[in-house]
C-alpha cells in the first residue's frame, strides 16, 4: 500500500507542475504587455522598467525561497539559488533568447548597467572565498557582507531614479498599448500568474528531486535555480518572441543585480550570515565568467548573435554536465 501512495504523491506534483507551467507561461505573456504598456504611459526607457518592475518581480521568487531556506537553516540552497539563478539567467535565458532573436543592447547599458553587475560580482566573489583570497579560517558570508551588498543596490536605485529623471525629459514617445489603468492591471495580474506559478514549479520538482534521492546541492543548483529562474525564462522567451529587446536585456540584469544584492544580502542581514563552504570552485568560477561572457558578448557591436546565443548555451550544456558529474 506504501508504494501506491507514492506513486499517487508522484503524480500529483507532476500535475501540480504542469499547472505551474501553464500558469508561468499565461502569466508572462500579460505581465510582458502590461510592463511595455506601462513605460509607454509614464514615458520612460523600456529598459528602466525591465531593470525595475520586470528585473524585481520576476526576482521575487529568488528571495523567497532564500528567506524560506536560511530559517530552515538550509545555508546551502541560499548561495546555490543565487550563483545557479545567475548563471542560468545569462547562459540559458539570454542564449536563448539571442537564438530566437538577436538580442540588442543599447549603449547605456554596455558602459553603465554591465559593468555595475560585473563590479557586483567581483564583490561577491571576494565576499565569499573568504579562506582563499583573504586568508580567513573558512568561507561566509557575515551579515556586514550583506549590507555591503544591499548598499550597492540602493545606489543602484538611485541611478536608475535618475535615468528615469532623464528619460521623462528626453520625452519618450511611443502609443501606449493600453491605458495606465489596464497596463498596471495586467503587471499585477502576471505577476501573480509568474509568482504562483514559479511557486507551484519549485515546491513540486523538489518533491519530485527528493523521491529520487537527490542532493541539497545538486537541487539548490538545479531545480531551485532553474524554477525559481522560470519567471524570468518564460518573460525573456515572450519579451524576445515579441520583439521587446530593453524589456529582455534589462529583465536579466536587474534580476541578476537584486539576486545578488538583495536575494542573497537581505537573509544574510535577517539571519547573521551564509555558509559557503558547501560550493565548488566550478561553481563561482562560472558564475563570474558568466558576467565577463555578457559584457564581451554585448559589447561587440552592441548586439547577441544567434551564434554568440548557441555558444551561451553550450557553455550553460557544459557547466552543468559538471555539476552532475561530480
């Protein structure tokens, strides 16, 4: 009798992650039009809000689940989430995205946006390797790290307080879609559908992860990283089916900036601290090279190729080969 209650747990989180999916999928296509509607209205870049309300909504899911897991004292999946969230964002995602669409980068943000999160995850890089590059006894990430971080985010609104500034009077003009109202109406409505789905995703693939004996670590950098990324996915597939590149490229840097800056420093603060001792040198090796990878990428004639968004997606192949290998 045991063995049929599990196979009817089984299948329910499958269906559970089916509907998730759908919801994902639903709720990403409208949250994409409200937000193009809604920089429309105020007359803003699209790329101001795909660096705010897209980047930090799509980003909720991320902080969510890092919260939830440091008060269960699973230190492991914070840091995981976030270096596997990263990574994935710019080798799957934006590869992908620059498969079905080149993806172009606007100035700006090769000079100013890009070089912000590489300085970002430099610092988080000398954060963390504690043992290696500042002689301390073991790696962690302390709660003053995580205030260094949040400083930095708060600095980075700033900035883009001011890009707003200038962007209103730089008068901006393009038809909005839909009306104020309505545009804002379908932000929250597909940002439910992203969040609830998102949610649906990760809690039953890691149910799913754990019949099957898998580990914190390995589900931390697979299955959380990859359902929590699911938002910001299937946005930047329909934000790039639709032809909406500052919405694309600046979802996937303002996702990676609050992850790193507010996913990863806002628990560290709550709680005292993260320990890192559980991760691989291949893991925070990628997820720098991933930066330096988007900034090559974009600053060659400010634009991702198609093959330049295969060669994404073979370093995305390669990564995680390892990770399963090990």
């Amino acid at each position: 009798m045991a063995w049929y209650n599990n196979v009817i747990m089984l299948v329910l989180q499958i269906i559970l992650l089916v509907v998730g999916f759908a919801l994902l999928i639903k709720g990403a296509d409208i949250f994409v039009d409200g937000a193009s509607s809604t920089a429309q209205n105020f007359k803003v870049p699209k790329i101001l809000i795909g660096l705010t309300i897209v980047a930090f909504g799509t980003s909720a899911p991320e902080l969510a689940v890092s919260i939830k897991a440091l008060a269960s004292g699973s230190s492991d999946m914070v840091l995981g989430n976030v270096i596997g969230s990263n990574i994935l964002n710019i080798f799957l995602i934006l590869g992908l995205a620059a498969v079905i669409r080149p993806v172009v980068v606007r100035r700006q943000t090769v000079i100013k946006e890009i070089p912000f999160y590489i300085l970002l995850t430099g610092l988080l890089v000398n954060l963390i390797l504690d043992s290696t590059l500042n002689g301390a006894s073991d790696d962690y990430f302390s709660r003053a790290d995580g205030i260094t971080t949040i400083m930095f985010f708060i600095f980075f609104v700033y900035y883009l307080v001011k890009t707003a500034i200038r962007g209103r009077a730089e008068d901006v003009e393009e038809r909005p879609k839909y009306k104020l109202a309505k545009s804002l109406l379908f932000v929250g409505l597909g940002l439910a559908g992203i969040i609830l789905g998102s949610h649906l995703v990760v809690e039953s693939a890691t149910e799913i992860a754990h019949t099957f004996g898998v580990s914190e670590r390995i589900i931390s950098l697979t299955v959380i990283a990859f359902g929590t990324s699911l938002p910001e996915l299937v946005t930047s597939v329909m934000a790039a089916k639709k032809g909406e590149q500052e919405l694309l490229i600046g979802n996937i840097i303002g996702s990676n900036i609050f992850n790193i800056a507010v996913v990863l420093g806002v628990p560290a603060v709550m709680f005292g601290g993260v320990d890192v001792t559980g991760f691989s040198a291949i893991d925070i090796f990628t997820f720098a090279i991933s930066a330096i990878v988007l900034f090559a990428f974009a600053f060659q004639k400010r634009k991702i190729s198609r093959i330049e968004g295969v060669m994404m997606l073979a370093f995305f192949v390669s990564y995680y080969g390892t990770v399963f290998i090990e």
